[in-house]
C-alpha cells in the first residue's frame, strides 16, 4: 500500500475502517465523498476518530472533477449493495480511468445477476484501461476458504454454506431489505413473493436488471467460476425468521415484536453440470440475546469436511479484505473482473 493513492466514496460507517487501514498500511487517502450533508465538508479525520488529515469530505456529485483531478490509483467505493445502485459511481470511476473495489455485495459476481450493466460497466472499464471489481467478508470466507477446502478434497459432490449477521450492524436499507419487522403477511407480499417466480420470469427480470438477489446468489456465481463449474440452474427462496419474544431493533427504530419477522434466510440452489451442487443460505436478521455471527461451510464427498467460524468481526474483515485487495486490483487486467480471477486473498 506505501504510496498507494486512495478515493473514497462513501463515508458512512465500513469507511471509518477502510480509510484508516489504507492509511496505516502506508497509502494516502487523497479524496473523498459522500450523499449525507451532515458529514459534507467534514474533514476524514473526524470521521475516522483521528485528528485532521486536511482531506475534506466534498459532495458526490463532484467525483468525475475530482477523479480527473486527483488522479488515484484506486477508488474504494463503500455504499449500496446492488450494482444498479453503484451505476453512478462505478460508470464514474470506468469513465475516469480510475480502478474500483466495492463493498457492494451483488458486485461479487454480477454478470448472474445483473449481466447487461456489468457489461456496461466492463466495456468501459476496457475502453479507460481500469479494473472494477467488488470484495469484503465473502471474498475470504464465502469464497478463498471454501475453494481451499475443495482443493484438498479427492472427490466432491456438494457444497453447503450458511452464513448469519446481524441486521443491526449494517443500517436501515439493509434491515428493512432482509424484511426485518414485518409481519408474515407482510413478508410473504413484500420478500418472499418476489421469487414466487417460474425460471423464465427470473430469466427476464436479470435481462432487465431488476433482479434483487440475495448474497449467496452472487456467491454461488463466484465460487463455481473460481472452480470451472457449468452452472445449468439456479434457484432462490426467502424464509422469514422469527423469535420467540420481543427485541428492540435501534436501526429500525421499533420493537421487533414476537411474530414479527426478525429478518430472513435466503437459500440458493445451484446445480452445475458437473455434478456439484452448491446450496448455501445467508441469514440476516435482528438478533436476540443469544445469538451471534456463525459461519459454516460443509464440502460432502470424499471426505466430508466442515468449517465453522464463529463471531466473525465481519464489517472489520470486510473492510480489512477490501483494502488487501487494492494490488490486485491494480494489476489485474482491465475491465470488470471478479476476484475469483486475481488469485488468493494475501496478507498485505
């Protein structure tokens, strides 16, 4: 990272972790923006608990001047978590000529997802010779650890992964996107409903980039390219979670009452033609007081073998990965190029 030049955009809450890694890993923060007028014009240092650095928070709508003016070797961009709602920032950053990494976790494997912008968004990239790319917590222990676990395996017939966090910990569009605080009714209309849906129906809504998948969906994209897997289908459902007594949910502003939908667990199938089939769930909800973040992959074949990770720092392994994934990026060819295609995640 020594003299690594590093855009920020977005500095909400995965941003006090990135800009201060970058800058402990001996990298340079040279700009940043944000949508939030309460933390415009703030200087990064406060947002980060430091004393200021001199770099000022500007308005997102001045990155394409900044970009050009700045000239970074990379940009971390720390938002949404559907590639439509990055257009702006990654047609941005491709436009300029500016590599990208993003939190963005559709942005893992988007070509399964949301094909036709990523292929906007690569045609770009290719034309301004820049890499777009998207990491964090998955890159490492939804992806690395996993296809490390098939390389010491003589045979295999299945993957299954479960993944569990806490709603909580990532904001209100997050919460409210994993159905938390609904009633069954309303969850089975708003969430469940959504993949009450024939393959052609699917099929038609990725063409037109209105798909919303859940993690795994991308995940599974990622893992069976890093493998050489044909993927033939792949199906999605969304199972509402609940609890058995009311807790109190500070990012909704509500209690969570006993009945109510805590948040979800969305299971993905994907069956390849190899014979593998991948089935693996991420569980985003509410937690009540006994529970906790929980990572567990099971590879059945010869032999069977399972992985369990338990408590996770996740927003800090997140952001930790994003930022040992900057060299990469800047090395890997040109284009929107997935991480399943730079090689191990490495210590920096």
């Amino acid at each position: 990272m020594n003299g690594l030049k590093i855009f920020q955009y977005g500095c909400g809450k995965m941003s006090v972790y990135t800009m201060r890694y970058v800058i402990e890993n001996g990298g340079e923060i040279v700009g940043a923006v944000d949508v939030n007028p309460n933390v415009i014009g703030k200087d990064i240092g406060e947002v980060i608990g430091k004393e200021k650095i001199g770099v000022v928070i500007n308005d997102a709508k001045d990155s394409e001047k900044l970009l050009n003016e700045l000239k970074p070797d990379c940009a971390i961009v720390t938002t949404m978590s559907l590639l439509s709602d990055l257009e702006t920032a990654l047609i941005t950053c491709a436009k300029c000529g500016v590599n990208a990494i993003t939190t963005c976790e559709e942005a893992f494997y988007p070509m399964n997802s949301n094909p036709n912008l990523t292929i906007k968004i690569d045609s770009l990239a290719k034309e301004n010779n820049c890499t777009i790319t998207g990491s964090g917590y998955q890159d490492a222990f939804w992806g690395n650890l996993v296809t490390t676990l098939v390389g010491a395996s003589h045979n295999i017939t299945k993957i299954k992964g479960s993944s569990s966090y806490n709603v909580e910990d990532y904001g209100i569009a997050l919460a409210k996107a994993h159905g938390a605080g609904l009633t069954k009714e309303e969850f089975e209309k708003e969430i469940a409903s959504v993949d009450e849906i024939s393959d052609e129906e699917r099929n038609n809504l990725i063409q037109s980039g209105k798909y919303q998948p859940s993690y795994m969906w991308n995940v599974n994209g990622w893992l069976c390219d890093k493998l050489g897997l044909t993927v033939i289908s792949q199906t999605q459902k969304c199972v509402p979670q609940f609890n058995d007594y009311d807790i109190e949910s500070s990012t909704l502003g509500m209690t969570v009452k006993a009945g109510m939908a805590t948040g979800m667990s969305a299971v993905v199938t994907t069956k390849t033609k190899e014979g593998i089939t991948l089935e693996t769930e991420c569980i985003g909800k509410v937690y009540n007081k006994d529970e906790f973040d929980r990572n567990e992959w099971t590879v059945y074949g010869e032999p069977d073998t399972t992985l369990v990770i338990e408590k996770p720092a996740t927003v800090e392994l997140t952001c930790a990965t994003i930022v040992n994934r900057i060299p990469d990026v800047i090395k890997a060819e040109s284009g929107f190029v997935p991480t399943s295609r730079m090689g191990e995640l490495k210590y920096r």
